[in-house]
C-alpha cells in the first residue's frame, strides 16, 4: 500500500492531474492539508469530484496524527492532498520521512505552485533571489526577515517574491496593502534605504485563478483592493528590458 | 476566442489537469513547445488523449510563427502547451504579449515545473538562491554563469539549483556527470574555491516521473549513472538540521 502525496494546485477542484484524480479515487483515506494555503472552490466540490470523503488537516492533527496516517498506509491507499505543490511546508517532508523510516512506501504527484505560478508576472524565474514570507506580527513576535532578504536580494538586482501569511481556520489573510505598511515600517525603523512609498512594486492576487496583478510605486497599490485571497508581493530587482515589457501590461 | 497557455507538467500525458484536458479538446489548433524541456511519453499518447492532433513547435517556429499562432486564436480557440509550467521561458511571455497588443484574448492553465518540483528532494524551497542552468559549450562560448551564481548564493548560505541544457531535437542531454566535470574546470580556471572534488551535491534525474536523487560529494556522484533525462543538480547551502535528516535519505 502506498502514501500518495498529491498536489491540487492553486485555484479549484478541476486542477487537480488526471493522475492525480486517478489515484484519489484508489484510495481509502484521503486527507486535506488545510493551513498553508486556500483553494478558491469548497471542499464539498472536491468532494464530489473525487467521489469520496475528505479529513480535512490542519498543522496540529499532521504533526501530532502523523503516526496514525501512516499506519494507515501500511494497511490501505492512503492520500495526503496539498494545495499547490506537496513540498511548500517542512511538516509534509517530516511526514514523508516518518513513513520511509517504517517502511511505508510513498509516491509523488506534483502540481502548479505559487513559486512557478508567479512566471504569469512576467519576470524571469531564473532572475528571482530568495523567497521569503510575512508572516502575521504577534505579541513578542516582530519579524523583519522579508526586509532583510529584499535587502539582500536588491544589492544583487534580483526579483524578490513575498508569500503572505494566512490562517483561514480564522478566516484571516495578510493582503497587498498589509505587507506593503509592514516594509515602509520597517524601513522607518532601519533606515537602510531597502523601501520606500516610492518603491515599484507588483501586487499579486489569486495567481492560478481569477488573477488581478496591479504594477505600481507602493503608495499607489495601498490605494488598490486585491479583493479576495490570496495574495503575494514582489518587488522587482534590475529589469532586462523584455521583463520591463512584460510587467508593463500591469501598470 | 482565446489562447490558451497550458503547463502539462513534468512527466507523462496524464500529468495534464483536468482543466487542461477540457479546455485542450475544444481547441481548433494545438501547438506543443518542445525545445525547453522533454516528456517521458510520446506525442502520440498526448494525441490519443486528447484526441486531437499536435503541431510541435520549435523555438524558431514559436518566434517566426507567433503572428499566424495568435491570427488563428482570434477566429478558434488555440491550445500552446508547455511541457513544465508555462513561463520557463521567455519567448512565452513574449508570444503572450504579442496576443494581448493585438487584442486577443490570452489565459493561463498552470502547471508543476522544475522549480517546485525539487521541492522533493526535501531541501527548503525558501532557503534556494538564484537559479541557474548549464548551457552546452560551443565554440566561442564558455558559459561561467554557473559557478558565479554558486559562490553568490554560498556566501548567502543558499541552495543553488543548475538546471541542464537540453537540445530534444538532436537528442542531446546534458548529464550530472557534464555538470560537475564543468564546475570542476570553472575551478581549475578561477580558483575562488566554489567547488572540489569534495563538494557534497545532489543529482537529480526525472524529477516528477521515475526519479533518481544521490546526495554526495562531487567525486562520487561522477561515478554514478543517472540514466535518461532530464537531470538537474543542486548544490546545498547551509543546512537546517530537518534538511540535514531529508537529504540523508539520497546518501
């Protein structure tokens, strides 16, 4: 018997892989990773494409239930379904792992994520630098990792994308507008020149989807609504003029 | 009518999404670019699939052609399937430009790449630098840009991932074993101690289908044979200790 990692990809039920399909419909239990990303359909019309039930997942259950899946893929087909691409997150690694270690066999089906999903934008994916993410502020929890890899990846004149945090079981979502305010933050308390309200920046929602993508200095896309998660930033590094062509459509 | 760009994944014909399938069967012309990537499946499998027939275009034809590709989305629909995801290369963006100045309307059916893909070698996706790919040498042409985006992204403590040239119409293929042996020469010139016989890599072959992953040091993964296409290589950077346990498992 076999655990079948399976990335759905990024928008509703029908971008799942006819092989990805095929095997769901084999297997005897299917789970839903719910955490680190959204689909743009209900769980329900997956449901119903797949013919069977679905245990939905959040961090906590795989972390703590990962035993229990994998014994159950000792004994039956087992599915653990990730939206987008199957390895965004460590804890589907460190599932993986568990079920090498007792001998469970594991199989891949990728799909679409938001990393090469991005490429519609128009940048060259070979031109990005490190991806990094804003994840929500919290009491005693002040991130600045994004302004540092934006520093960073701008003294090497590359592209620098931005995933931004979500906890849909709360039904919250960082937007455009949040992670733009969390850089001209940052910047007021670094001063290291990284990002200003001057700053070109691509704002991107539902990539993979109903896609808007708005091209603009930074104070201008504050003035934008995305609309609906979820969203993604990038600030862009040195342009090659194709690039400059190809962003231009969003302006 | 509309022109449709559509990522068909990394593997075989079944790697198609269900969205792509459906929208593939009611195109009037269907176009595959073929010289960015390759399949581990005929054309004819796609053909009996989809139950149409395929034109494969090169990058000649996808750049001389473009204004007959995007005059027939303007009376049919049209299919331009990309093996991978849809934006590796820049002549796509490009074809999807043309189309959009010419007021024909253009959407986008994405798929796993390369980029994602490795995501199963169990190194972070967030922790890769900049991309980088391998191109044949030829006469007046000695490609460095490799080895100066490896000792960039090393001095960052980032992953590099070396994509490999491919040339599907002469059934060319650069392997693991050319990758190395150029990054070895690149040090026999340079010298700036980026890479050695000692250096632990990670070669990859048929990521998304029948893979092969060997984590070594460069010497050893020379003598190693990683059968068809494609190959890519990936260099680590610092490791997380969670990495450290993912990668062990290529040993």
């Amino acid at each position: 018997m076999t655990l079948y990692f399976i990335g759905i990809g990024l928008n509703d039920e029908k971008d799942i892989t006819l092989k990805g399909l095929e095997t769901v419909k084999k297997c005897e239990y299917i789970y839903l990773e719910y955490y680190t990303s959204m689909l743009h359909c209900d769980i329900a019309d997956l449901e119903d494409l797949y013919g069977k039930k679905i245990i939905t997942a959040d961090r906590d259950m795989v972390e703590k239930r990962a035993d229990e899946i994998i014994d159950q893929a000792r004994e039956e087909d087992v599915a653990f379904l990730v939206i987008g691409d199957i390895f965004g997150a460590t804890t589907h690694t460190d599932l993986m792992l568990r079920a090498k270690e007792k001998d469970v066999h594991c199989a891949f089906i990728h799909n679409a994520s938001i990393i090469n999903g991005v490429g519609i934008v128009g940048l060259e994916l070979y031109k990005y630098g490190r991806i990094t993410s804003i994840p929500f502020q919290s009491p005693g929890f002040s991130p600045e990792t994004h302004y540092t890899v934006l520093k960073e990846n701008k003294t090497h004149g590359l592209h620098t994308l931005m995933l931004l945090d979500l906890r849909p079981h709360e039904d919250k979502f960082m937007t455009v507008n949040d992670a733009i305010k969390s850089l001209l933050e940052l910047e007021r308390k670094r001063k290291e020149q990284v990002f200003s309200e001057d700053t070109w920046c691509i704002g991107c929602a539902r990539i993979g989807g109903d896609h808007k993508i708005k091209y603009a200095t930074a104070k201008n896309l504050l003035a934008q609504d995305f609309g609906e998660p979820l969203h993604c930033l990038i600030i862009p590094g040195e342009l090659h003029f194709v690039e400059e062509d190809a962003i231009a459509q969003w302006k």
